[in-house]
C-alpha cells in the first residue's frame, strides 16, 4: 500500500485479471493489491481509449478517484509501461499532469509500433 489514503477511508485493493476489446484489440487488466497495470496492444489503442475516456478531463477525474482510493494505474502498450496515474504518480511536467510519463518506455513504444509492420 502506498498509504496515500484519507483519513478514515482504509485503503482498497483490487483482484482483476480481465480482457476488454478495443477496436477488436485486446486489452489486459490485472490486478492483485493496489497497483493495476493496464496492457494495450497499440499506440493507436491507447489514442482511442484516452479520446473515449474524456481526454485530460477525464484523466483528472480518474487520477482524483485513484488517489482517494489509495490506487495506482500503470499503463503499458505492448508490455512496455509508458505512464502512471493516481496514487504513487509522479508527475514530471505540469503540461501532462496528473500523468507520469516513462519517457524511456514511449519512446520504445512509439518506435516498436512501425517496426512491427515490417515483421
């Protein structure tokens, strides 16, 4: 637990081990304390769901609930995390607050989506 929770709210763990569809792409939700990763298949995917969630307005709303609950989300595209939202969230610049960004794993993301045309 990252013991972020408010005073007289205990902390909530999530057990999850699901699959959405997305544009006919899977999508992994797995979850087994107060951390749950989020696995896309696609930087497109990814674009979809933030566009659908209700962009940067519904980041705040989702990362205001996670942080209440004393949760965090991390998000990977192809197994590869790439941001964290909610409660163990860190994030570096104002511009992509409440969002942590893993500078390192979007860029692999962003440069593994065209390779993988050619494989």
């Amino acid at each position: 637990m990252s013991g972020v929770a408010t005073a007289g709210r205990a902390p909530v763990d999530v057990e999850a081990d699901v699959t959405l569809t997305v544009e006919g792409q899977p999508i992994s939700v797995e979850s087994y304390t107060d951390l749950l990763r989020v696995d896309l298949p696609s930087v497109r995917v990814a674009r979809t769901v933030l566009r659908t969630a209700g962009g940067t307005r519904g980041l705040e709303e989702l990362d205001a609930t996670l942080r209440t609950l004393d949760l965090t989300v991390d998000v990977a595209v192809d197994s590869v995390r790439v941001a964290r939202v909610g409660a163990l969230a860190e994030p570096q610049l104002p511009s992509v607050a409440p969002v942590e960004i893993d500078v390192g794993g979007a860029l692999r993301a962003a440069v593994a989506a065209p390779l993988r045309l050619f494989n």
